[in-house]
C-alpha cells in the first residue's frame, strides 16, 4: 500500500458524534458536525449524520456543494462570513449562514428575493477572541437593520473563542453570550431559535455542571473526527483519538552526529530549531514533510522523537536504525489532519477494523 496515507475509521467517527450527541442532548444542546477539516469528503458527512447528527457546517461553499452532490442528508451551514463574490452559491445551496456585515447581508436579501426563497442567516458576536463577529455595542442597531431587510431571516447568534487569541469560552463567555441574546431580543423584538456558543473548545464548560443559559448549539469538528478537545489537547472520555492516522516509509535511517556543523541561518521554514548535543544518534527520514501536513502536530509513535522536517522529509530519532521501507504510523492533531487532507500527495484508505474499546 503507498504512502504516505491517511487511514480512516469511519466508525470510531460515528462513535464520536453519537456520543456527544447524546451527552450534549441531555443538557439541550444540539451539536453542528463540522466537515472543513475532511474538504466536504461525504463518507465523512455520512459517519457523522449515521451518528445522529442533523446539521453540518463548514467554512468553504466548495465543500459543501460537494456534499450537496452526494445526496447528504442534513441542513447545510456556511460558517465563514460569505464572500460577496459568492453570494449567489450560498443563496442555492446552503440553509443557513453565519454573518457580521451588513452588506455581505443585504447582497444575500437581495439574491434571496431574486429567487423567491427566504434566506437564514446567524450573526456572530466577538467576545474577544479578536476573529470575527460584531462587537456587542454594536448588535442592536444591526439587528434592527437586518429586521427589516426582505429575503433574510435572522434566527440566532454565534459566537467563537479560541480559536485565534486562545480566549477560553468558559461559564463567563458563555453567559455573556445568553444574556445577549435575551437583551437584544427585548431590545428589538427578534427571536432567537439558535444560540450557537462555540466548537469543541466548549466542550468543558459544555459537559461540566455551570447552567447552560440560552446556548442550544455547538459546532463540533476537532472533537468529533480526533475525540480531543482543543484547549489542552487532552482525549475527552469515552471519545476515539485514533479515527484517522497517518502513516509515512522510511527512506533512509543511519547513525549520524546530532549536532550540525558549519555555519546556521535561516532554513526554508524560519529560524533552526534549537538542539542538543546527544553524541551519535539513529536518525531516521520518513517520506512526508510541510508539504504534506504540519509536522509540530504529529505524534511520533513510542520510543521515536520528531526533531525536524523540511518540505519533504521528517526527521526523527530512535534507540536503533530503522529498516528502510519500514511504515511509521502517526497521530495527527487538527492542524496536521487538516494539511493533510488538503495534500494531493497523501492517499487516503477506509480502514475497516472494528472499534475497540
């Protein structure tokens, strides 16, 4: 089998989303499956509404066309802010969309009305992780706004941490973000279905024991497809971490110094790592490199260190020299799943061994 590739077990991803489906039900939240990280892979989508999930978000119109033109049943969310460029794509094929301006909001009513359906979208409230959303002071005058607008329909508010500053959406966040949703609804006379509190980052606040407030729904992709929630990294119990592993050959394994020698500038990715003098080491190069995924994301199977990558090649050591051939089996983090994914050059197989718990 070539390599590099990327296996998957559709069924540990079905696990997954059942479990939190179920474990976030029992508090009232509903869970949006995000499918960005799989590029809109309907095998994927599939695993995750076979889970019980019933709404699917991403970040790309791309991905979920794709979805669309393999018969995926769920409602579709555009999570990025639309292009203007693509309104037009998001109008057909997209249920719902996540907003912050005004324009990108009236071209959406506009297009809506051109073809005689009524779009919905959500409106993203910074809470100061510094990405995207409306800042708080300013959320009634644009809901006033959008109330009046033809062709769209608000049916909640969203918010995100985390994911750019690290701000943690911690019990505090979270009821900033309900009282919020319960003042501008007084304040305007909107009503709110969907307050959509964050991703897998929320998900210690989530399954923990503070009160839940206005939050009925999280967008959920990390801890789905790796069962690890962002923050510290850390498995969230009864979750599978194993559901996709990338595997890499060896292409050359011998003793070499593990100091270089001569004189060090910048290499092609930033400055050099910073080494240790170890003396002679078993040093190893597996075929898969930035190029392929981000190699600070893997984790190096026991017993072998990852001490380095260019756009090709990682490099790593070990107690011994490694047969040439050899296949080493990796486990990605959200990021080096993400490239990965994206990688033309890395395959991708279903595995179908059984869960094992």
């Amino acid at each position: 089998m070539t390599a590099p590739r990327l296996e998957i077990r559709l069924d540990a991803i079905t696990h997954n989303a059942r479990t939190l489906v179920d474990r976030l039900g029992r508090r009232g939240i509903a869970v949006t499956g995000v499918t960005k990280a799989a590029l809109g892979r309907p095998d994927i989508a599939h695993a995750m509404v076979d889970g019980g999930i019933r709404a699917l978000g991403d970040s790309r119109i791309e991905n979920i066309e794709a979805l669309r033109r393999a018969g995926v049943e769920a409602r579709m969310t555009l999570l990025r802010t639309p292009m203007l460029s693509q309104v037009h794509r998001v109008v057909r094929r997209v249920d719902v969309s996540y907003n912050t301006e005004l324009e990108v909001i009236v071209a959406l009513a506009s297009e809506a009305r051109r073809r005689g359906v009524v779009h919905r979208i959500v409106l993203m409230v910074e809470l100061g992780d510094l990405r995207e959303g409306v800042l708080p002071v300013d959320l009634g005058p644009l809901v006033r706004e959008i109330l009046d607008l033809r062709g769209v329909t608000l049916i909640g508010l969203g918010a995100n941490l985390a994911c750019r500053s690290g701000v943690v959406p911690d019990a505090a966040k979270m009821a900033e973000l309900s009282a919020l949703a319960t003042s501008i609804e007084l304040a305007t006379g909107a009503r709110f279905e969907v307050v959509s509190g964050g991703n897998s980052a929320n998900l210690d606040w989530a399954l923990g024991d503070d009160p839940v407030g206005r939050i009925d729904d999280l967008r959920l992709g990390e801890a789905i497809l790796l069962g690890r929630e962002p923050l510290q990294r850390r498995p969230i119990e009864a979750l599978h971490t194993d559901a996709f592993t990338l595997v890499g050959e060896v292409i050359e394994s011998r003793i070499k110094p593990s100091l270089p020698w001569g004189r060090t500038a910048r290499t092609a990715f930033g400055p050099p790592a910073a080494v240790v003098d170890r003396g002679p080491v078993a040093q190893t190069i597996v075929a898969l490199g930035q190029q392929d995924t981000d190699p600070q994301g893997l984790q190096a199977p026991e017993g072998i260190e990852i001490v380095g990558a260019s756009s090709d090649h990682l490099v790593l050591t070990s107690a011994t020299v490694v047969p040439i051939g050899t296949e080493l089996r990796f486990q990605p983090d959200y990021s080096a799943l993400l490239r990965a994914m994206t990688s033309p050059t890395v395959v991708d197989v279903t595995a179908t061994q059984p869960l094992r718990f």
